[in-house]
C-alpha cells in the first residue's frame, strides 16, 4: 500500500449537513485512514517580502487527511466520494 495525502480546498462555515456528511464519508474510508488530519484554521502566507493574511474562502486550504491505497487511482476514488467544498488534491508522498 502507498501513502498519500488527500487536502481538502474551499472553505465554509460547518452546518450540521456538512458534519453529517464528513462523518459517513470517514465511516465509509476507515481502513484507508492513517491520519484523520485536522482542519486549518487562520492563515498567513509568508514570503520574502513580508507577511500576507490569507482568506478562508472556496479557494483556501482548509485540512489534510493521511490514507494508504494501492495506488493512485485507488486514492483518486476514495477522493471523489469526499463531501468537499471545492476540491480534493491528492498527493502521492515519496520514500527519502
């Protein structure tokens, strides 16, 4: 099994549908689950130029969930069946 990281893009205020949805989806994906992630709350952006308060709206990074599948497909699956506000991006992480 392979690794990867499933972040979520978009952001809205949680309701009570929103909730119950993520919570089906975790149930459904459980033996895929290495880390359940966290959400992201406030954010800056750093650069070389300074400091910049980001957003949290339907283009923000708004959490991160650990799985393993087979392989990328595998994980482009479990991705899609998330109740995302905007988007899924599946990373593959790599052995250093």
């Amino acid at each position: 099994m392979k690794k990867f990281i499933l972040v979520a893009v978009g952001y809205a205020a949680p309701t009570k549908k929103m909730r119950d949805a993520w919570t089906r989806w975790f149930e459904d994906i459980k033996e895929h689950v290495v880390d359940s992630g966290n959400p992201f709350g406030s954010v800056v952006e750093v650069t070389a130029s300074g400091v910049k308060e980001q957003p949290r709206d339907k283009d923000a990074i708004a959490g991160y969930i650990v799985i393993v599948a087979k392989d990328m497909a595998e994980a482009r699956k479990i991705a899609k069946r998330c109740p995302v506000v905007t988007s899924m991006r599946v990373y593959e992480t790599m052995s250093m």
